[in-house]
C-alpha cells in the first residue's frame, strides 16, 4: 500500500460503525485512515496556513483555523461558543445575529459522556454521535434536549458544580475509561441539580427545557491496537515533520508509535500526506 496525497487539514470526518470510521481531509481528498493502522505514516508541514473562512493566508492559526481578522470578527468565533451561559444576543452585542439565529437558536443537547472520566458537555442537536466520537468518549447519553444554545450552556453550568466538564486529553489517549451506568449517573445528577433546574425550567418552561430518561447509551469504539504509555504529543509549528507507525486512532488524534498529534490543531495547514 503506497499513498501519497497534499492539501489542507480539516477535522477528521468520522462515521459511526461497529468501530468508528475515519477519514482525513486534504482539501477535496478523503484518506481513509482504518486502513492504515500498522502501516507507517508521514504528515510534513509545508509552511503555510490557510484561513479556513476567508483563504487568507496565515503565520498563525486561531480558533482551529482562522487567520486573526476572522477570529475577531466571526461568531463562530466568539467566547460565548466556549462558554453558551456569556450568550450576549439579548443584549443586542452578537456580531452577526442571523448566524446566531441559524447556529444557536436550534435544538441542542446536554450530554454525559464518558471520554477520561464521565463529563457534562453540550452540542447542537445535529451532532450526535460526532461530538462524543471528537471527544474520544467510548459512551454517551443524552439528558436534556433544549432549544437554543444559551438554555443548554445555562444547564450545564447547573450540572458541572457536581461533575467534570471537560476530557483530559492525555488519560483518554492512554486508554478506555471503565464503563459506567450513565443513566444511574444522570439521575444522581438531576436530583444534586435540582434547585438550580427548577429555577431554569420557571424561567424558561418545561417544553423548552425537556429531560430525557427514555434515551439508552451509545457505546463507541476506536480503532486502536495500542495505547500509549506516556503520550508526547507532535507540535508542527516547532517540528514540521511526523512520521511513525499507526497504531490507532481516537478522537481528532492519530496515535503513533513515535507520538500523537491533535488534526483539529491544525485546521488550516498545508501539508504532504504519504503512506507505505
């Protein structure tokens, strides 16, 4: 097997499967990647970043893809996408209030999953089970279905002063977490949760703010044949070549022999792709 190929990085594309499948995007060109697992690999940096929204070319990436102008102006880009509980569209303040209408005003979830340990996360209502896939979460469970961003941010701003909201990137890569009963989890958390729910579901109404205990648990597997023990991570900006075997893949991270790399990081750049 001989692969050679060029482009720019995007997130890897990923399809639910008795093991997940994934795919690397390098500009119109897709690699699959499962079929790569045991063969050496070699991604080089060729110096140069793209804009992901406007083409501009870049020294530096922001937001996972966007040159500075973007980055200050997008909404997609703003802090209030990190953080959807700082929503400041009622106030008038959204840089661009049709994107926000399009993008944040849609149906949402509240989530566990479980990636190094089981969190609280939120996404929109499309991208389940994509989210958790991207999270290397090997389960997750929906538990509040919403309808706008800022709902969804304000619920799980209730539910993490009881549980993690975010993955430790180097645990998930050095293993599986060991399964839980996400709905025994949910429930504690719902009855922990409850003074701040109720305040929320005053505010907003039941039908806005809708539990789900009907939901079952998605169980995810990776394609990986080996873990590392101690993970070192690539940085192309300091040292623009990677190369090494494939051993798996989990979450936006291939995991080599010699190494891992994040591809989200690096939405954007420019790189020469081969595999033997």
């Amino acid at each position: 097997m001989s692969i050679q190929a060029s482009g720019h990085l995007a997130k890897m594309d990923v399809q639910l499967a008795n093991t997940v499948q994934y795919q690397l995007p390098l500009d119109d060109q897709r690699i699959a990647l499962n079929d790569l697992i045991g063969h050496s690999i070699r991604l080089e940096y060729r110096g140069d970043i793209h804009c992901i929204h406007c083409g501009r070319r870049s020294k530096k990436s922001f937001s996972q893809g966007y040159c500075y102008p973007c980055f200050t102006k997008l909404p997609q880009c703003d802090t209030c996408i990190m953080s959807p509980e700082k929503c400041h569209f009622h106030h008038g303040t959204c840089r661009d209030p049709q994107w926000g209408e399009k993008y944040c005003f849609t149906d949402h979830f509240v989530y566990l999953a479980n990636s190094s340990g089981v969190k609280v996360g939120i996404t929109r209502g499309t991208q389940l089970p994509t989210r958790w896939i991207d999270q290397g979460a090997t389960q997750g469970l929906p538990i509040f279905r919403v309808q706008t961003r800022y709902q969804a941010g304000l619920i799980e701003d209730c539910i993490r002063e009881h549980i993690a909201d975010k993955t430790s990137w180097q645990k998930m890569l050095k293993g599986n977490a060991e399964t839980a009963d996400l709905a025994a989890i949910r429930d504690d958390l719902l009855i922990k949760s409850e003074s701040g729910l109720e305040l929320l579901e005053q505010e907003f109404g039941l039908q806005a703010l809708q539990r789900l205990y009907n939901e079952t648990t998605t169980e995810i597997h990776f394609p990986v044949t080996r873990f590392p023990e101690k993970v070192k991570s690539f940085n192309l900006d300091k040292a623009p070549l990677v190369e090494g075997e494939l051993q798996g893949i989990k979450g936006q991270y291939l995991i080599l022999d010699t190494g891992v790399i994040n591809i989200r990081k690096y939405t954007g750049y420019n790189i020469e792709f081969s595999a033997e």
